[in-house]
C-alpha cells in the first residue's frame, strides 16, 4: 500500500514496536518522529527494539522511548547482513515479540531489504516501514530514496500512523549522572568549553587532525577550553590533534561512558566535529556546533537550522587516490574526501559561534 495521504490516530493503540538498532547517530535522528509518537498515542507503550548500548544508555532517561528490547545478532539488522544467526536464539526472540501483541509496529532502519521481513515477524496487527524496490511491503509504507533528510524521513513515516510533528531539531534529556560523571573529568571552571571530535566511523569523513588542531588553537586564543573527545579506536587521531596544537588542550579519548559525554557536551559553548555520532549528540543536549560534512551526507545528516549549528562541507567527488568518481562508484579507498575543506572557513564559523551564544 503506497499512499502517502494524511492519516488519522490508529484507534485502540496500547502498544508500539520501533525498529532502530545502529548507531548513536541514528537513534537521535529518530528522535523527532519518537517524540511525535508519543504525542499521538500518549497512552501507548513505546518499545524500542535496538542494541545492547540503547537499553544502558536509555536507562533512568527522560525520553519518547518507555522501555528497550536488545535485538540479538541478526543480518541485516542488529548486525552487518552476513552475520551468523543463532537460529534457535532469534525464534525464541520473535515468539517473544509475538507475546508482547503490538499494535503498531514501525520499521525506522533504512530500506527494508533486512529490517521489513523482521518487522513483519513481530505480529504486529498493523506494521508501517520505508520500502526500497526489493524490500517486503509493511501494510502502510512510503518509498526510501537515500536523499532525504533522516529527521525529515521517520517524520514522514510517523505520518502514516497520525503522529504530527511537534519539533524539527532532536532534544535528549541530560540527567545528574551524566553530568557528575562529566565534572569529575573536566571540573567545572571560568572558562568556557569547546569540544573537538577529530574522529568518525569512515575515514572518507575525518578532517585532518592539523587542520583540528589549527582551529583549537584559534578557539583558545579566545578564552576557550578545548578538549578532544574520541573512542579508544580514535585514540591515535585525538593524540595527534592534542600535540599539533600550541595551546593546552584536554585529552578525553575513551575516559567518558556515553551518559558522561552526553553530560560534557551539554556544558560546551561550541562542538566542532566531522559528521559523527557525537557531533549529533552535541546538538541534541544543546551545544552549538559546526560540522564538517562530505556533500552526500550534508542532505541526509546536516543541520536543519543555522542559528547555533553551522555546517562546512567538501564538494569533492572523485577520489583522491584513483580519481573514480564516487557518485555511483566505491572505489574502496578509505582516505579523506573532506579534507579540502578550508580551515578559515571552519575557524570562521566556529569563532562567530563561540562568540554569540
């Protein structure tokens, strides 16, 4: 069923399933179209079905979501497409969501190749999803073409079931554990903080950690603290900003869980990141940001609003190793396609950012 009309509130709703299981990244774009949801059907139980890092992290946490199911290891979805199931393990797991009796079940995981047939499983008497050519049918589905905004896409399909916007831009609660974790690594103090995330999942996405560096040192000449965030696996890029630079700055790499980094990033003045899951995060807990985009991903990952989240971005797309053009091509190489972004323009926007929150 293709019909993108309006629809009304799904009578008699107690119970709704969301399929989400990726990264940090994605969970906050899906917050608008969660806080949607929970303004449509105020009485349901929203039950998100992700990872084992939702369930902790979500724990104790004001938010659109009542409660996490860890989806076990299955392609496509909780995993990459040829990971070995345990097959005995997801059919205990699916004659468990069938128990559970959902009403709704909404398929929020990209275009359904994997994520449809599992959603279809969950017998759900009513399962809405995005829907590539080869994907299985949800019973209201809208088409998914890879260049759309992911905020505005799960706003879109959140429609099929009567759920209205009520914000564009995602908001996630910060709690008192979050940010006393945070205070015990970086103590409160005079002046302001800024945070610089170096790192992201694709090197094709990685600024380089001078030009970094170039713009912590331009934020420290203004009062600034800077620290460098990043995961044990971004270790040697932080440690690499960190020396490049003149002035002091705060290793942070791997010494924050994810509730302390929540907790950092919403005491920051300004984050200056690639397009990553904490440059999100940032955003989402009320820092300021500028972003440091490859063009395909600015249309679906970029910033709705400029007002305190600026983004910079690289048009470049051949790749600079083998010259392929990488617009319907991956040539395999995983170098830097943002790193012709001028570091003038990033101090730019950082600076004016810093200066008039």
């Amino acid at each position: 069923m293709n019909n993108l009309s309006p629809y009304n509130v799904v009578p008699g709703v107690r119970k709704i399933a969301v399929v989400r299981a990726n990264a940090i990244g994605d969970f906050i774009f899906s917050l608008p179209a969660l806080a949607a949801l929970r303004a449509a059907y105020p009485e349901a139980e929203i039950v998100l079905l992700a990872k084992a890092w939702h369930a902790a992290f979500l724990k104790g946490r004001p938010a659109p979501v009542d409660r996490v199911v860890v989806v076990p290891p299955y392609g496509g979805v909780s995993e990459n497409p040829c990971y070995p199931e345990d097959v005995a393990e997801i059919e205990a797991f699916f004659a468990a969501m069938r128990r559970e009796r959902f009403d709704i079940a909404i398929q929020m995981h990209g275009g359904g190749r994997y994520s449809n047939p599992f959603t279809l499983r969950l017998g759900a008497r009513l399962t809405i999803g995005t829907k590539t050519p080869d994907a299985a049918s949800p019973d209201r589905w809208m088409p998914y073409i890879y260049f759309q905004p992911e905020i505005l896409r799960y706003l879109e399909l959140v429609s099929l079931v009567g759920a209205s916007p009520v914000t564009l831009e995602p908001c996630l609660a910060v709690t008192s554990d979050d940010l006393k974790e945070s205070i015990e690594v970086v103590p409160e103090q005079s002046k302001p903080l800024v945070a610089l995330h170096p790192g992201a999942g694709d090197p094709r996405r990685r600024w380089s950690p001078a030009r970094f560096a170039a713009v912590g040192d331009a934020l420290a000449d203004e009062g600034a603290l800077v620290v460098v965030i990043g995961t044990t696996n971004e270790r040697d890029i932080d440690e690499a900003v960190v020396n490049a630079m003149h002035a002091n700055a705060q290793n942070l790499c791997d010494r924050l869980s994810l509730g302390g980094l929540a907790g950092l990033l919403s005491r920051c003045r300004l984050v200056v990141s690639n397009d990553s899951g904490p440059l999100h995060l940032a955003g989402a807990v009320g820092a300021a940001t500028v972003g440091l985009y490859w063009c395909f991903n600015l249309v679906n990952a970029g910033p709705i609003t400029r007002t305190r989240h600026r983004s910079t971005h690289s048009w470049r797309l051949a790749c600079p190793v083998c010259g392929l053009n990488c617009i319907y091509h991956n040539c395999g190489h995983r170098v830097s396609f943002i790193d012709d972004i001028p570091t003038e323009e990033v101090v730019t926007a950082a600076l004016d950012l810093f200066h008039n929150q």
